[in-house]
C-alpha cells in the first residue's frame, strides 16, 4: 500500500485530522505535537483519541508522524534552552503513547558555534534521558539541509547521534528530500548512490519516513526552502523515482509543500497516479 499523506493541522484534535486525511486520499499524515513555535500543549481527550483510533482502522490510516515544534534545540548553548527541549520531547513522547506504535519526528539542532562534536554530545545526552525502555513510539532523527551550524547535514553527523544513544532501537531517521539535496546529496541523477551512501552510513533499517518536498534553491544551496511537488529543482521525474524505489516504495511518505488542503489533495491525487506499485 501506498501510504501518502501530509501535514495536518492538530488544533482541532485526532478524530478531526483522521477526517482531513480521508478527504484528501491520505491515508497517513503529519502533525505538529504543540504551537510549532512552542509552548504547551492541549491536553489529550481521551474520547477524542479513541474515535480516531476507530477511524483510523476502518480507513487503514496509520504510520503517523509527529513533529517537534522548530524551536526546539537540543544541542543549544544555553543550558535553559536545552532544559525546554528536554521538557518538551519528553512530555511530547509520553502524550504519543495514547497512539501507540507511531513516529516522532525532531530537527537535531544547532550547535550554534560550539562544534560539531559537542552539538552530537549534547543531543544523544538528551535522548539518553528521555528514552525509555517500554515506549512504543521511534524517535525520528530529520535530516536537514546543511545551513548554518546544524547538525544533520550529513549522514555521518546522524549516525554518530544514533552510536551514542543507549536505546538506540528506538531511533531512526526521516529522510527529508528537499533538505537531502540542498545538503548536497544528488537524489535526482544518483538516487542509488545516495541511499547507498545513506545504507553505509546509517542503515536503511533506519530509514523509517520521508518528507517528500520539492527544493525550491536546489542542489547544494543549503537553504532549506520546500516548492510544490514538480515545481522545483528535484522535478517530477526524480520525484516518480523516490516514491517508486524498492528501498523507499513502502515507507510513509509526507508532503511538506507549500500548500492548503486543497493543494494537498491534488498533489495527493497525481502521486498515487504516479505510484507504480
């Protein structure tokens, strides 16, 4: 099955997002776990989740991924920042439970000039606390575009993450293909290489989603600036490529284009058309 979806806004509640994706042929979606800038979250309605659950079976909706919010930085310099991120994922990953055997999905950070290094021993320290043995949710490492001092430009940064997190079989990765390329990585005239680059580096066992978005700068830009789906510098073919691919085909895929829902829909409709399996 082609699971394909987007990101849905979660101010209205599960039962609410589950309906959304219906609408629009998806049949898995995204959505951010609080206000993407921060701050508390609504508190979980138990009946609200228990008729999602329902209408997600009957639906076969499922693979869900939740999204940080982007203020998070789990390897800032300011130690306040860094308590927040902890405080947030941790909670984040405790309210995930009520939909069990899903995703979470964060941006590594910014090590904001202390280095590499300590950018990765500040991040695998923060999951070392929050981890626990008997959650079900897989923490989704994203891998970004390279800009400024973040971590998670290259395959490499995200495995040395991963070798330094104790219960690291609940880690995995989200590959993003709008930041993959900007990084510098050819998904468009290499994709083979580059998931074998990926498979050397990381494992495709942990390839666990992707965010399919078109790149607006294109390769090496490192600017991280998503363009409708056949729009941008990855292009409709490549794209046809991706969600075909044997190592990729079964994966959730995720828009993150510039789009409403109607917009959604429609990219909805000609992927599965594009979708050869």
């Amino acid at each position: 099955m082609f699971k394909i979806g987007c990101h849905l806004s979660s101010s209205k509640g599960f039962f609410a997002m589950g309906k959304e994706a219906v609408s629009i042929g998806a049949n898995t979606f995204q959505f951010f776990t609080r206000n993407p800038r921060g701050g508390s979250a609504k508190a979980i309605d138990k009946k609200d989740v228990a008729d999602f659950l329902v209408l997600a079976r009957d639906n076969h909706i499922s693979s869900l991924v939740a999204h940080s919010p982007y203020t998070l930085n789990a390897c800032s310099a300011d130690p306040q920042i860094r308590k927040f991120a902890e405080f947030t994922m941790d909670d984040d990953l405790q309210r995930m439970e009520n939909v069990p055997g899903n995703f979470y999905n964060f941006h590594p950070g910014s090590h904001v000039g202390q280095g590499v290094e300590t950018g990765i021993n500040l991040i695998a320290g923060l999951l070392n606390k929050i981890l626990k043995p008997e959650q079900t949710t897989i923490v989704l490492l994203e891998t970004m575009a390279g800009k400024g001092s973040e971590i998670g430009g290259c395959f490499e940064e995200l495995q040395t993450i991963i070798e330094r997190v104790e219960l690291n079989h609940l880690i995995g990765v989200c590959l993003d293909t709008c930041h993959v390329y900007d990084a510098g990585y050819d998904v468009v005239d290499h994709l083979d290489d580059v998931l074998e680059q990926f498979d050397q580096s990381i494992g495709l066992n942990r390839l666990r989603a992707i965010h399919l978005n078109d790149s607006m700068f294109g390769f090496k830009s490192h600017k991280d600036r998503h363009a409708k789906i056949g729009e941008g510098k990855i292009g409709i073919e490549a794209i046809t490529r991706i969600i075909n691919h044997p190592a990729l085909h079964a994966l959730p895929f995720n828009l993150e284009t510039p789009n409403e829902l109607e917009g959604y829909a429609s990219e909805i409709g000609l992927l599965k058309g594009l979708y050869k399996r």
